[in-house]
C-alpha cells in the first residue's frame, strides 16, 4: 500500500483499541507541548539575559550598570536638528555620542567608533554631541560645528583626534585646510564663535539626561559610559539588529 494512503484516524479504530490509542497520544503529546513552553521561555529569558550581560560589560570598569535611563521622549532629544550625524535616520539601530576632542577616553574610543561606523554604514544612525571638558576643547567643539555647515565635521572629527595633543587654534584651521573646508567660510565661523551656544546647550542637554563624562553612548536608549570595548559594542549592535 502506498504511504500517502496510511491513515490512522483514531475515529476509525475499534473502542478499546481508540481508548488506548487516545491514552497514548496524550501521554506523548502532552510533554511535547509542555517541553515546547518551557523551552521558549527558557529562549526569551537567555536571550534576555544575554542582552543585559553584554551591555553590563561596557561599564564594568566604572561598575555602573547598563540601564534603559531614558524615556522616548527624552531619547529623542538627542536627535534634535543640527547635531552632526552620520547614516541614516531611519536605521534600527540609534546611537547618541557625547564626545569631547581633548578627553583621553575619547581618544581611545576613537578607532572604536569609526571602525563600527565602518562596518554598520547602513544599519546604524549616529549622532555626535559635545561634552567638551579639557583644554581647547570648547574651541575644538566649536570647530567641529563650523564644519559641519560644510558637511565636513567627520574629515575635521577625525584630524583632531589623531592630534589631540594640537588643538590650539591655528593648529585647527590647518586641519579645516586639510579635510577639504572652504578656509574662509570655515575661519570666519570659528573665530566669530557663532557656535558657542550650540555647544554649550549640549553640555545642558546631556547633563539633563545623566552624562558626567565621556565618552558616552545612548543606544536604542541603553546608556553605556566608560571603558567601551569594540567587542562589546558591536555584540550589543547586533542584538538590536536582530531583535523584533
């Protein structure tokens, strides 16, 4: 006979076999179904857990823990008009970075951040705030801003961290001539100072929302602060990409 005319109906069986049949199919399936609830809770509790282990780890060095600390509303402050940014404003992942030019930290974190934002160019939405703390990095902060008018910050971004070190002045607007700017527009806006408020309401803003150092990062409102590892950043990127 055929496989695809096998059928075992139970409604087809004698009365006593049926009865067995029916015990033994509830002896069987019952423990699947049970096996398969407890297994999927088991998954969203790992996967849950997994999420918080790796955004832990980023603030192991200052032992303060990872936590969802912003509301939306407060979240999307960050993404006001203005700010420099890189990717798309659509992208799953949001990332919110205050930064300062003259901060160690940074420095470090420097490689970190472009080498993410060269892996993720389509998946991610950065934006840059300063948090500016240490000689020249107002003016630096400043620069960055003048920049940006001529959608060149991450050129500039980039020259005054690899010479933090050089952030007087005109040491600066070497580094405007070198990423490409229009040194007249450029040096007129720096030395007006026309972005000096600019900065300094980001200093306000993140001090509203909990920032008291930097390098820090709001991700998908998850805040991480300190000594934040390639490894772990990237791990936390792909748990937002691939959850729901």
């Amino acid at each position: 006979m055929p496989l695809s005319n096998l059928n075992y109906n139970p409604s087809t069986l004698p009365p006593a076999p049926r009865r067995k049949f029916i015990r033994l199919w509830k002896f069987i399936a019952i423990p699947i179904v049970i096996g398969f609830l407890i297994s999927s809770v088991n998954f969203f509790l790992t996967a849950n857990r997994f999420k918080k282990e790796i955004l832990n780890q980023a603030t192991e060095s200052t032992k303060t823990p990872a936590t969802t600390s912003l509301s939306p509303a407060d979240f999307a402050k960050l993404f006001r008009a203005g700010q420099p940014t890189f990717g798309m404003p659509t992208a799953k992942v949001q990332i919110a970075l205050f930064g300062d030019f003259g901060c160690p930290a940074c420095y470090s974190f420097f490689p970190t951040i472009r080498k993410i934002m060269n892996s993720y160019p389509d998946k991610i939405y950065l934006v840059f705030h300063d948090f500016p703390g240490f000689e020249f990095s107002q003016s630096a902060a400043e620069a960055g801003r003048c920049a940006n008018q001529q959608k060149k910050f991450w050129p500039l971004h980039d020259l005054m961290f690899q010479s933090q070190n050089k952030l007087e002045t005109v040491n600066i607007k070497k580094y405007a001539l070198q990423a490409g700017l229009n040194t007249a527009t450029f040096n007129q806006c720096f030395d007006s100072g026309r972005f000096k408020t600019a900065v300094d309401n980001d200093v306000i803003l993140g001090a509203s929302l909990g920032v008291t150092g930097t390098p820090t990062l709001f991700i998908n409102g998850y805040k991480l602060e300190g000594d934040i590892s390639e490894n772990v950043l990237r791990q936390a990127i792909e748990i937002i990409l691939t959850s729901q």
